[in-house]
C-alpha cells in the first residue's frame, strides 16, 4: 500500500453521527424519574455518545488515552519556558507512571498509550511506543520553512490512523488525545492562525508559563513561519498546512482522529494542542467533526477561536493548560456518569412514579444530539 492510501480510504469511510439513534436516547431519557431535561449536559453528553455510536450504549466505555510526544525545530527561538530535552525527559516520566496524566488516567480507569512520535535521541524505555516516519525526530525549524515534508506528515497521520485501528480491534470504545513537546504550542497556535486565519497575537499564549519577552517571541515565530510558507492561502489542503507549520505528534494525533472517527469511536479532545490536531482532522474531512467531546477548555486564546470552529462547547472549565490528556482523564468520569445515567436509572413506568400531568408537555432539554 502506497503513503496516502490509509489516509484516503479512512477519510472516506466517515460518516455524521446517527442522529435517529441520538433522538431514540433522549426518549429514553426522557422516561426517566426526572423532569425532562433536567440532567442539563450530562444529558447532552449522553446523546451524543449515542448518536456517535450509532447505538445506545449498554454499559461503560472501554478508554484508553493516547499521549504523544515529539520534538519541535521552533523551540530555538526561545519560544519555551524549558529546554527542549524536557520531552524526553517526561516520555520517560510518562513511562514510568509518575507524571499527572499517569495519576489521572488511574483514577479514571483509562489505559494510557505513551508514543515517541519523533523525540530527539528516542526513550528506550518499556511503555513507549515508537512510531516514527522517515526517521525524523524532530521538526525543522518552522521561522525558516517546511516544518516537515508532506509524504512525513502523511506517514505520521497513517501512523495514528493504525494505532486507533489497533485500539479498536483491541475493544477500546472511547478515546482520549494528549500530547507532550517543548513548544509545541507554538506550533498549534501558527497551525490555528493559517486555518482559521487569525492574528497570531489573537492565538497564542504563555504556553508552559513564558514572560512577556517570550510571548513576543512566540508571536513573532508565528508570524515568520507563517510568511516563510505562503500562509494562510485559501488554496492551502490541511496537509500543506500541517507539514508547513505543524508537529510531528500533531499528525500522529490528526490520524488518531481520524482512524477513531471512522470506526465511530468518541474522541475527547484534551486543550490547545489536541484541540488543532482535531482541527486538521476536520480539515481533511468535516464529518469526522461528529465524533469529537470537548474535554476541557484551556486558557490559551487560541482554544477558544479552534472550539468555537468545531461547535463544541466543553464539558470542563479548570483553568487546566498541561495538556498531557489531562481534561481528557478528568472528563472520563462524566462519561461514565452520563452512561450510567440511561442504563441504570428507573424510568416512570418501571419505579411506579407519576410522570406529567396530562396534557402537560415538559420540554426536553437534552440538546442536539
């Protein structure tokens, strides 16, 4: 099979959520011991699983939380609070179970997938997962060209493509994005800027907790990366995009969504980061917008404007800005509460309860699933 063939045939198996599925689930719902409606979002949530499913689920979802992590070129221009051998650093970190997303995932259950998608000198290290292309570990430097080639950026989508097919296979039923790299919002927010379009100094942001000099290093970084590669052009395709400014653990996490979205498995998408990996994923195909849950929202400026682009409203609101998947994990929870919600709770009928007078019609209030 030739580089872009996956990509292609995924992109043409997706499909828009069932929406005759979503509209069975807030009847259910709506049967249930409570006004209707009365469960706000966790109701909503509970629809759009559903609807994303294209069946009502009959238990809890089987997660997982795919964290990668890959070097970016840009972090030369100071751009970062940290040196740039902090992402090896913390794939190990990651590895050896001691980092906040490896608490998090804990607790919620969720088996956490650690990937080298291109860290400078690779983690040797039980837990991690290589999936490098080309044998590039680390992007080129953004200010001065092509972060990566097109055919590199390609193969790093088809990668995750096949990690979510293997998770699938594997009976994972929902997943979790998260990623880790020394300025990788850099690279989000030039990402974010050449999509939308959008000023760079409307998307980016302190990131890892940079000063006000370091902020204006990153604006200026975007800025020339987005001129060093014809940016944002209306004839740009989202992989001209990607190789141009992106990170090579975006692209894996662009194919995560892509090849979860076609086997109708939801994908929780953590902050920024994940956030413009969800966004690109869009851009190949809109449909792959149906299976995507807004985890957390980030106070980077960018994450906001890319929500606002994919409609979604987040479930979470904790002022979180570490990425890792670390709203993904934190959301888990409301999932499996949502769930519980339409398989265990007694409706009128079974619990002998009286539902509305007659001739009164309470409105539902589960959304638009």
């Amino acid at each position: 099979m030739n580089r872009g063939d996956l990509l292609e045939r995924t992109t043409a198996s997706l499909s828009q959520s069932d929406r005759d599925v979503g509209a069975q689930t807030v009847r259910l719902l709506d049967a249930k011991t409570k006004p209707p409606g009365s469960l706000g979002r966790l109701e909503e949530l509970a629809c759009r699983l559903a609807a994303i499913r294209g069946r009502m689920p009959e238990g809890p979802l089987h997660p997982a939380i795919v964290v990668a992590a890959a070097d970016h070129g840009v972090a030369a221009r100071g751009v970062s609070a940290y040196p740039i051998e902090v992402t090896a650093q913390m794939l190990a970190n990651f590895a050896g179970g001691g980092a906040a997303i490896c608490v998090l995932a804990r607790e919620a259950g969720a088996r956490l997938v650690v990937v080298d998608a291109g860290v400078i000198g690779g983690v040797a290290v039980d837990g991690v997962r290589t999936e490098v292309v080309d044998g590039v570990r680390c992007t080129d430097d953004l200010t001065m060209g092509p972060a990566m080639s097109r055919s590199t950026a390609t193969g790093m989508i088809e990668r995750g493509i096949a990690l979510a097919e293997g998770l699938a296979a594997e009976g994972v039923q929902i997943l979790g994005l998260g990623e880790m790299g020394i300025a990788n919002t850099t690279s989000a927010s030039a990402l974010t800027a050449a999509l939308l379009p959008a000023e760079p100094t409307l998307v980016c942001g302190p990131g890892t907790g940079i000063d006000d000099a370091g902020l204006a290093r990153k604006v200026d970084a975007v800025r020339r990366g987005l001129a060093a590669n014809g940016l944002p052009r209306p004839d740009a395709d989202p992989a001209d995009v990607l190789s141009a400014v992106g990170g090579l653990e975006i692209a894996f996490l662009v194919g995560v969504t892509l090849g979860a979205a076609a086997r109708r498995i939801p994908v929780l998408i953590d902050g920024f980061v994940s956030s413009v990996a969800a966004l690109v994923a869009c851009g190949f195909r809109e449909a792959a917008a149906a299976s995507l849950v807004a985890a957390t929202r980030s106070p980077e400026p960018g994450h906001a404007l890319v929500l606002e682009r994919l409609g979604l409203e987040p479930l979470l609101d904790l002022g979180l800005r570490l990425g890792e998947g670390t709203g993904a994990a934190l959301a888990l929870p409301l999932v499996r509460s949502s769930i519980a919600i339409l398989t265990d709770m007694a409706t009128f009928d079974a619990a002998g309860v009286s539902g509305p007078a007659p001739g009164v019609e309470p409105r539902s209030a589960a959304g638009d699933a």
